[in-house]
C-alpha cells in the first residue's frame, strides 16, 4: 500500500482531466466569459475552449471590453481547485 503521500505524487505526475470535470468546464463556458491567466502555452488554452490573457490587467480589460464597463467580474487566482458558487445561478 502507498502512503497517502505517494498517492497524491502519484496523480501529479499522470492526472488526466476526466470527462466529469470536462463537461462541468464546459458548461460554465457556455453560460459565462472565461479568460485563463496561466503558464500553459497559449494554444492549449485556447484549445480548450477559454480566452488566454497574458497579465491580470489585459484580463480585465478583454472582460471590460466585452461584458461592458458594469460587467462583474470574478478573479480565481486557484480557480483550478475552487468550485464558485452564484447565487441564483446554480442548479
């Protein structure tokens, strides 16, 4: 048996995004803008169905640019392992 420790090393070095978390991706990206800030190249975020900013900044402004200068705008520096939440939004 493995160590909790081991375990967890063990999913860090082959994680492979299941098809449950796929399909909950994809349904917050057909209800709402989502711009990725991330280390990954560019085309694999693109790929992967979000918007790709390369700053903080450049972000808000893409968010600004098309939700409007009244747009609310969510910022998830963990968002990979956060779960939002939007009240009256979630079924």
């Amino acid at each position: 048996d493995k160590t909790p420790g081991e375990r967890v090393e063990a999913i860090r070095r082959k994680f492979i995004l299941g098809g449950h978390k796929a399909a909950a991706i994809g349904q917050v990206q057909e209800m709402y803008q989502v711009i990725l800030l991330s280390d990954m190249p560019k085309d694999i975020v693109l790929a992967s169905g979000f918007e790709y900013a390369q700053s903080p900044e450049k972000a808000l402004e893409m968010a600004l640019d098309k939700q409007g200068d009244d747009a609310q705008v969510i910022v998830m520096p963990s968002a990979g392992s956060t779960l939002p939440l939007i009240q009256g939004k979630n079924k």
